[in-house]
C-alpha cells in the first residue's frame, strides 16, 4: 500500500515542501547514494541534445540547476532553469554567481509555464517528471512553450531491466538510501523516492503521454540495467 500521495495537487503541495526541506543537501546525497553515477546520467542528457548559437533552452524541475549548468558551459545559449520549490532555486543562483547572465533562475511550476508559446528550442527535466502533480498538464506545457523542431528531454528512474541486477537495486534503493537519507536529510524523502519510482509510468507509456501531448520522433534509451531512461522527442508541425 502507498504511504505516498502519487497524482494531483496534493503530490504538488507536498513534493515542493519536500524539496524545500531537502535542499541544502541535495547535491551531497546524490553523489554519495549514486556514487557520483548521477554526473554521468546527467551528462547523456546534456550530450543528447544539440544546441546552436543563439537558442534558447528551458531546463524545467531544474532543482539546484546542474542540467542547466551542463547546457550553459557546452553551448553558448541562454538558459533558464525553473523550479517549484524556492530553496532549490536559491541554491542554483548562489552557483551561478560566477557565471554571466545567460543563465537565469526563476521559481515556477511545470503545469502551469509562465512563458508565451514557442519561446524555446529545447526543454529537459532531469529526475522532475515524475515528481510532478499531472503528468499531461506538464506535457502540454511542454509542447506549447517549444518552438516548431523544439526538442524535449527526460531523464528519469524506471524499473530495471536486469532480472539479476534487480534485486541488488532494489535492496539498495529500499533499504541503504532511505538509510543514508534519514542521517543526512529528511527521513521521509528517501522513502517517497523509491515508492515514486514503483508508482511511475512505464517506459510506454511515458512515450504515449509524450506523443499524446503532440510530440513526433518519440523514443528512450536506458542506462544502467534500466534504472534510467532517457525520452526524447520533438515538436514538429
Ligand atoms: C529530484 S529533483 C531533480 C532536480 C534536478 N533536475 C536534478 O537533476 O538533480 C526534482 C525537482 O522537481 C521539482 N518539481 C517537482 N514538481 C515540480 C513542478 N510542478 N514544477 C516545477 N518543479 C517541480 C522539485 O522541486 C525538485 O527540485
């Protein structure tokens, strides 16, 4: 049975207090319970996705903004990173800092962008799509803020495929995460993270929602014995 609300506005209220509570050791507790693995998935997204001089790309759900920051050192674009939960937004300005003003942070939520229709080339969302409240209401935001031949990026957990690796994970995400996240962070967090995967689409049907939604060229690739995918797709009208 669920100890987690898993759809609507409710999972929206709670997901953003969440990350509000967690943010000063996000990034620690990423590359500690990922072995650092986490840089890697992050670094096949920001390679899949080729930028030219002058777009402009949305990174959504962009937490403390290391998706973002990927996009903005390979490629000389501008880039917004946006998120609901305030305190992860503060965390990826403080980071930018040293960086010029391309880059640009702003609080907001996914199912609801406060941006016109095709104001950007590309859109990714790195570990955030599942956390958000309605999937198709993000979808089509998604669909309606990218510019014709816009691309969409989303990198998220899925079940692995492994059967032998599976167990191991399992424990592992169970067991020794929610451990270590009970020392280091908010207990209930690193329980709501494997119970959010487990309560996640499968691999067709996030490509259903995402063709649904008005995206072509649909696919995914996964990485890892399955723990990730990657889906891409593309506006094309
Ligand atoms: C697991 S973190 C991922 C952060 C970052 N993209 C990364 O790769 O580390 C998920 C993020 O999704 C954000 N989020 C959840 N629902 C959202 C929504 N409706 N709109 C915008 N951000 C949302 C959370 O606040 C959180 O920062």
């Amino acid at each position: 049975m669920a100890k987690f609300i898993h759809e609507g506005d409710q999972k929206k209220k709670y997901v953003k207090q969440m990350f509000n509570d967690i943010s000063s050791t996000y990034d620690i507790i990423n590359i500690i319970s990922s072995f650092g693995i986490d840089r890697y998935w992050r670094y096949k997204l920001v390679n899949k996705i080729k930028m030219t001089s002058g777009q402009k790309l949305l990174d959504v759900a962009t937490g403390t903004g290391d998706v973002a920051f990927g996009f903005y050192k390979k490629y000389d674009i501008k880039v917004i990173g946006l998120d609901i939960a305030k305190k992860m937004i503060s965390i990826a300005r403080n980071k930018a800092k040293k960086y010029s003003k391309n880059i640009e942070f702003i609080v907001g939520d996914a199912e609801k962008l406060s941006f016109e229709k095709k104001s950007f080339d590309a859109l990714t969302i790195s570990f955030g799509f599942r956390n958000i409240g309605t999937y198709d209401k993000a979808l089509s935001e998604f669909h309606r803020v990218l510019d014709n031949n816009g691309k969409i990026a989303i990198l998220e957990f899925s079940k692995p495929t492994s059967k032998w690796f599976s167990p191991i994970f399992e424990f592992y995400f169970k067991k020794i995460i929610p451990l270590i996240g009970s020392i280091l962070s908010r207990k209930d967090a690193y329980l709501y993270l494997p119970e959010s995967v487990d309560y996640f689409l499968e691999r067709k049907d996030v490509c259903d929602k995402m063709k649904k939604a008005g995206f072509s060229n649909v696919s995914y690739t996964d990485f890892t014995f399955g723990v990730v995918t990657l889906y891409t797709g593309e506006k094309v009208e």
